[in-house]
C-alpha cells in the first residue's frame, strides 16, 4: 500500500500525466529542425517527426534544445519513450534509440514511439554524467537523481521539470530509459527493474539481458519517477561508457523492438529475449573491482617488440 500511496502522491503532483497542451511551435529552427517548447504527440499527423525542444538556459542565457523524434502511427496505441544520454558519457544506449526510430514505418504501426536524446545537455557537451552547475563557484549534480524537477530550481532542476512537464507529460505509457556504465566501470547488459510494478517484469524480460536486477528503485532517478507515476519503466545499462559496442547495440534494438512487438505497436515476431539468454535474475549486487591486468612483464615485452 505505501507504493501504491506514494504513485498516487507522485501522480498528482505532476498534475497528471495524462493531460497535455496543444504541441507548441517557438518559430525558431535549429539547423533546419523546427523547435518547440512543448510536445502533443495527439496533434502530430501521422509519420516521423523530428524536433528540437526548448529547454533552459545556459549561463549566457541562451537555451539549451534537446533532440526529440516522434514516430506517430497510423492507428491509436502504446505510446513508448526510448530515451538515452541521461549521462553524458554514455554512448551505446543514443545508437539504439537513433536506429530503432530510423527503422520504424509509421504507415504500418498502432500507436507513437518518441525517442529523445540528451536531455542532460550540460552532461553530453562535457562527456560526462553529471550536469555542472555555478553555484558557489562550481558543483556537479547527477541529472539522474533530481527527477521529475522543479520548476523554480538550479538548471538541472528545472531541465527536469521541462522535460516531464512539456514532453514526457500525457505522451508516454511505456518508458525505457537507456544507460551504460559511468566512466571507469563497465556492466553486461544490465536491467533495473522495479517488480512491484505489474508491467515491469514482462517488458525487463523481453530484453536478451544478462542480468536483471529486482530493483525497488533510486529515487531521483528518471525510471522510479516514472515507476512513481504509475508508468512502467526499466532502466537499461548497455555496457560500458565512452565507446559504440555493436554487441550492445544490437541487443538493445532487439529489446526494444520486442517491448514495441508486445505493446502491438509494431508487427514483428519476439526473439531473444532474457529467458534465451538464460539470464540471472536477482534482488542483490556487489561492485567488483580489478588490479590493472598489465604487468611490469608485459611492458617489458612490449618495450622490446
């Protein structure tokens, strides 16, 4: 009861999830990409859209704009957000999402996909994963851990609130937030997911995972917030920081394309998913850490090649 107390609280205090503004157009382009300030999947024809969505300032005040595409149906169904670059060093889960829209035919599919791409912008012009703040003369905040924002806060904050209020809001029913491993680290395909959720278990396991974690959430987190509001949503770690892994791509366009194939959204058989991959599912971890695995040895060879 206390979960289900705390999504009700969550859920209006975002004033709904479910109610949505007309799709509002600034005027301004960016490289040729109209902008907005705020999405209505409801208003779009039917097709793929792309977008730049206004969001805050930088401290020049100049905005930031965050990449959005939309891949609207030709019937109603499923809304599913694919969202990647919540960390700015994390690469593999961008390539998912840029070719799982690319390779979606809206004539064909009942429902909307919207894949958005870096909302952290401080993180990704940074390659880092946290959004760099001036307050007392500089700090460093995870854009991962101050969802859903507030409206009248530090930038973070309030790039958070934007992005519920403006995007996510009355436009997801389904939401798969991906990640990798922070600089330093690395994870095999990796799933939080939050079980106490009814949809969670289905759409965690479609994904040819490693492993899934049975995660009660972080909060803060774009996934618990998510969870919070009474939406289903996952958390996918794809490997590790920095780099393209084709491995990890590939598998993170399979289970995507099996949650979409699901939700009927798309036409598609289910392959490869947790259960093929005989992946280990758990309710705890531990970090494992490793000595260089180069040694004085080896250098030495190396010097003498």
């Amino acid at each position: 009861m206390k979960y289900l107390s705390l999504a009700v609280g969550l859920g209006l205090g975002l004033a709904g999830l479910t109610a949505q503004a007309a799709t509002q157009y600034t005027g301004d382009k960016v490289q040729g990409i109209q902008v907005i300030s705020e999405l209505d999947v409801s208003d779009l024809t039917v097709g793929q859209h792309r977008f730049m969505v206004e969001t805050v300032e930088t401290g020049t005040g100049q905005r930031w704009y965050v990449p959005v595409m939309v891949a609207k149906g030709a019937a109603e169904g499923k809304k599913v957000l694919l969202q990647a670059g919540v960390h700015g060093d994390e690469l593999n889960g961008v390539r998912v999402v840029q070719q799982v829209m690319e390779q979606l035919e809206p004539a064909k599919m009942k429902g909307t996909v919207i894949g958005v791409i870096g909302p952290n912008r401080s993180g990704i012009e940074r390659v880092s994963r946290t959004w760099a703040v001036s307050t007392s003369g500089g700090e460093f905040v995870d854009y991962n851990r101050v969802q859903p924002g507030k409206e009248f806060g530090t930038a973070p904050q309030r790039q958070a609130w934007l992005m519920w209020n403006k995007v996510y809001k009355g436009n997801v029913d389904v939401a798969i937030d991906f990640h990798t491993q922070s600089t330093g680290a690395a994870y095999p395909l990796f799933i939080y997911a939050d079980y106490r959720h009814p949809e969670v278990p289905t759409i965690a396991e479609l994904f040819p995972a490693d492993q899934i974690k049975k995660d009660p959430g972080e909060p803060g987190s774009v996934e618990t917030s998510f969870i919070e509001a009474g939406i289903a949503a996952i958390t996918v770690e794809l490997g590790v920081p920095r780099l393209y892994q084709q491995d990890m791509i590939t598998r993170g366009i399979q289970g995507s394309q099996n949650v979409l194939a699901h939700y009927k959204v798309i036409d598609k058989k289910i392959e490869d998913t947790a259960e093929s991959r005989k992946a280990y599912i758990g309710n705890e971890m531990t970090s494992i850490g490793a000595k260089p695995a180069v040694s004085p040895t080896f250098w030495l060879i190396l010097a003498t090649m």
